[in-house]
C-alpha cells in the first residue's frame, strides 16, 4: 500500500512539475495615433484605448488597470491625447475622427479586429470598476497580445 500511494504522489509530482504554462501578465503600452493607425492598416486584433492626462475617469481606469493588469494576459495599447491645449486636443480628436467614432468621449477603449473597430467601451464607472474586465471577457478577448 504505501508503494501505491508513494508512485501516485510521484506521478502527480512528475505531471505538475513538467508543466510550463506560466499566465502572462498583462500591460498598457503606450502608442501614438500613427502607430494605431498602423495596426489597423495591417488588420491587427488588438484593444486600443483613448486617454487624456486631464481626465479624471481616464485616471480611475488607470489606477484600476494598474491593480488588475497583471491578472490578465492582455495588452492594451493606450492613444494619450495631448490635452496641453485645446489646439492639440482638438487636432488629435479629428485625427482619430478619420477612423473612430467619438474618440474625443475619454476613456474610450475599442476592440478592433482584423483591422475594424467590432465594439467599444466608453466612461469608467465607479460604482463597478471592473465591468471593462467583464466586457473583455464577454467577447472573449482577454489573450490579445
């Protein structure tokens, strides 16, 4: 008997032992509009998010990505506009207007597919901070890279 136990608990050593599969951590890379464009041009699947510095909601899902990346194999690539003046802003607003709806209603993250924006997200609700990770999941596209 104590032969049986001692190969099955070498078996199951051996089983989860050989195994490599390490979850990813997640990240928001920052990009530039050109380079978003760029994705797009290529027929990337891939999460954009548009941000401002001066936005407080972009701000809460920051801080609330920066709690919660690292649970999730996604890379969100993150388009800040320059709002240092409205000049910038609004010249970033209509150049992101060339390819997205309402990029200038931050924050705004849109799930793009093979180069087609499919569906977006906008506003950061406070009262259920993680409804973006809900959403992500719900088109099942939490392994974007």
């Amino acid at each position: 008997m104590k032969k049986f136990i001692l190969s099955v608990f070498c078996c199951m050593l051996l089983l989860t032992g050989c195994s490599n599969k390490v979850q990813e951590k997640g990240k928001v890379q920052q990009i530039g509009i050109e380079d978003a464009f760029s994705k797009m041009d290529k027929k990337e699947t891939f999460l954009l998010m548009i941000t401002r510095d001066k936005c407080y909601y972009c701000q809460l899902i920051h801080k609330m990505l920066d709690d919660t990346i690292e649970d999730h194999p996604t890379t969100i690539y993150n388009v800040k506009m320059d709002d240092s003046t409205t000049e910038n802003l609004y010249a970033d607003n209509d150049l992101l207007k060339t390819r997205l709806e309402k990029p200038g209603t931050t924050p705004h993250v849109y799930y793009i597919k093979d180069g087609v924006v499919k569906d977006d997200i906008t506003g950061f609700d406070e009262e259920n901070p993680l409804e973006f990770w809900e959403w992500v999941k719900k088109h099942n596209i939490e392994n974007l890279k």
